[in-house]
C-alpha cells in the first residue's frame, strides 16, 4: 500500500483501495471523516469508529492532523476533552471517490440523468430545498476520454422565505425521506437530513458523482467551471478565481421533456 504524504496532491478526488492515510487503508478513513464533515468527534468517538485503543487513536490524529485533514476545533469550552474538525482539505477526503473511471459517453448519459432529477425536483417541489445553482468542474471539463469522479458544486436554497412555513415543512421532511433512508452516524447528519435527502436524490446511488457545496468551488484557484443551472451574473461573483467554461459539448445537457421513472 501507498502512504498519502503531506502536501499530496488529492484535487482530483479520488482515492483507492491500495492507498494508506495516516496509517490505515483510505476507504476507512474516508467513511470516518464522511459522519463528521458537519460536526465535530472526539478522542473517544476514533477508537470507536476506526477499531483503536487509545494510544493509537491520539497518533492518528496527530497524523491526520500534519496532513492537513484536521484540526482542533474552536468549542470555547463547551466540552471537557478537545475535539477536532474537519479541515477544507479534508472536506475534499470525505468527497473522494475510489470508484473506477468512466467513458465520456457514459458521464454525459449520467449527467443528463443528474440533470432530469434536478429540474423534476425543483418543479415538483419534493424537499425542503430547492436546487438554485448547479455548477460542473473537473475531468468532465477536459478533453480526456476515460473520467474519474463528475463533479459538481450545488447551492441548496429553501423552497420558501417563510420561517414559519419552512420550519414545519423542515420537520416533516425529517420524519419522511424519500427511499430508503442510509445510516446516518452523527447527530448533525440525522438532523441535517432535509438537506442531505437532497443530494442523496440526486446522485441516486451513483458513486460517479462528487457533489460539493458551491462555496468550496469559489475557494479554488483557477478552477475551470460550467454552469448548468443559475444565474450567470452572480455566480461568477461567487467564483471569483474561477474560469467559465464554454465548452460545447456540455451544451447538450438541457432540460428533457422525458418522464422520470423513480
């Protein structure tokens, strides 16, 4: 197996089976990191989650922490024993995929899909949030033939301005999901699952998708982007390092009349 070594470059993100972060396989670290992408774990909750005694959970944080996936997390004494959060870089971790590369034809195919789902969920107003911007990135924007992961940043918007009405709508799409509802490990994820369904949609069980927020887009240095929903004026505002793509060939992705069949 292959150590990650700090600084290594995992802008891509993928990751395999073969590869080792801080020490033990990626998949593992990955599905652990992936329960506390919106919260924060402690000493205890690494023992648990990765099978360790306490000795090594305390170097494999250390570890994951010189490479730049962790950090100590801020409380402002809230707790009696540190906590750690995930770091920007290890954001782009829990988002990283170990699933086998696709031809072009088959990720073009996928991403219309993706996008027949993003308009009937908007149109049909099935969450608690709207899709407002759907924005394409990486290996889908080159000219290679065979692609990792389609990436793709998402802004989510409540479907109304209404605090009130939104808050009972929240709640109801807490005690109803669509399909059958994955395990989720942390608190934050179980109560953030209104907005989790809706990533969750839209992959639809995919693992050739990579779905981010759209403010990680607009932290990236020169990053080429398409957008396929949004409106243009402002989100190049949001991106502000970033280089719109006009890339003909993703003109083709438009909105099909089609019926979606769940």
């Amino acid at each position: 197996m292959t150590e990650f070594q700090k600084g290594a470059n995992i802008s891509a993100m993928k990751i395999t089976s073969e590869q080792l972060i801080a020490g033990y396989p990626a998949l593992q670290v990955r599905n652990f990191i992936r329960r506390y992408r919106f919260s924060y774990f402690h000493l205890s909750e690494a023992e648990e989650g990765l099978s360790l005694n306490q000795s090594e959970a305390e170097c494999f944080i250390r570890n994951m922490i010189d490479i730049g996936f962790l950090s100590l997390a801020n409380l402002h004494g809230a707790v009696d024993s540190p906590a750690y959060e995930i770091t920007r870089q290890g954001q782009e971790l829990a988002n990283a995929s170990a699933a086998r590369p696709i031809t072009r034809k088959t990720a073009e195919r996928l991403l219309q899909e993706f996008m027949n789902r993003v308009w009937l969920a908007n149109d049909k107003k099935m969450f608690a949030y709207k899709i407002e911007s759907v924005v394409l990135f990486g290996s889908m924007l080159s000219d290679k033939g065979r692609l990792g992961d389609i990436d793709i940043a998402l802004e989510l918007q409540p479907i109304t301005t209404n605090q009130e009405e939104f808050q009972k709508l929240y709640q109801a799409r807490y005690r109803f999901s669509y399909g059958p509802r994955p395990k989720l490990s942390s608190d934050f994820e179980k109560a953030a699952w209104p907005m989790l369904e809706v990533h969750f949609f839209l992959k639809n069980y995919s693992r050739s998708f990579s779905l981010h927020a759209l403010d990680d887009l607009g932290a990236l240095e020169g990053v080429h982007y398409h957008i396929l929903l949004g409106e243009r004026s402002r989100l190049k505002k949001l991106i502000p390092s970033g280089i719109e793509s006009n890339s003909r060939r993703m003109k083709l992705v438009k909105h099909e009349k089609s019926e979606f069949v769940q």
